[in-house]
C-alpha cells in the first residue's frame, strides 16, 4: 500500500490522478499532466505547451463500448480548454493495437515509433508517439 500511495497520490503534485466512474462505478483509471523535463523525457519530441495523459478501463464489461473514445476525446477537449495544451500526447505500446485504435478514433495521429522507450513487466517495449492537436502542420510520421 505504501508504494501505491506513494507512486500514484503523492510522488509528482504536477500529475492529475482520475478514477474513470461510469454509472457510479469505477471502471478505470486516468492522468494528465504538463509535459516538462520532470513529467516526461518527450519534451524535446513535441515542444511547449504539450499535455501528457495515461488513462486504461480495467473493467472488462466496460470495454468495446465506445467509453474510451469518448473519454480520449474529452478529456482532450478539457486539457485544451482549461489548460491551454497546444497538443495532447500519448505514448502506447505498439502491440496495444486495441488502445491505438481507440485513440486514433478520437483523432490521434501517429507522429513516431519509440523503440524501447517502455520498460513494463520486466522488459522494454516500443511504443507509438500519438499527438492531437489542431495545428495539423505539427504531426510528424
């Protein structure tokens, strides 16, 4: 308990921690934050003003329904809104192809393939760098 009170409530005061609800019950799990040099090592790739966010629906009954699209979309909107984000990234594993799937659904591109940039149950993965943003001038492939 004390790692995941410290690693998800308290490690990073710049990273917002959400618990995705759907009709009163928790499905999942989100956050967002600014993306600088102590949030993320993207910051060279997609510049100032960028939004970072890591989000997954843990319930299975909730999945193939259209709620993360929506909630991929949204919270985009929000960010972009509330917080000026120029951009709004994602990094997921290539063989996500469901997730990626779902964010190019809600208007992601594909702007670069990360080789090895994820290390997750004990080995590195390669993820895809996904960005929305209205200037279409900044995707990259």
């Amino acid at each position: 308990m004390e790692m995941i009170e410290d690693k998800f409530y308290t490690n990073n005061a710049l990273i917002s921690r959400c618990i995705i609800y759907c009709n009163e019950i928790p499905i999942g799990y989100l956050q967002y934050y600014p993306i600088n040099s102590c949030t993320s090592n993207l910051m060279p790739l997609v510049g100032s003003s960028a939004y970072g966010m890591d989000q997954f629906i843990g319930e299975g009954n909730y999945r193939n329904r259209g709620i993360g699209t929506e909630l991929i979309k949204k919270v985009t909107a929000f960010l972009m809104e509330a917080y000026g984000a120029s951009k709004v990234v994602l990094d997921p594993h290539v063989e996500n192809v469901r997730a990626v799937a779902c964010y190019e659904k809600a208007g992601f591109q594909r702007v670069k393939k990360l080789l090895h940039y994820s290390f997750h149950e004990g080995k590195y993965h390669d993820c895809w760098l996904l960005m929305y943003t209205t200037d279409k001038k900044a995707h990259r492939s």
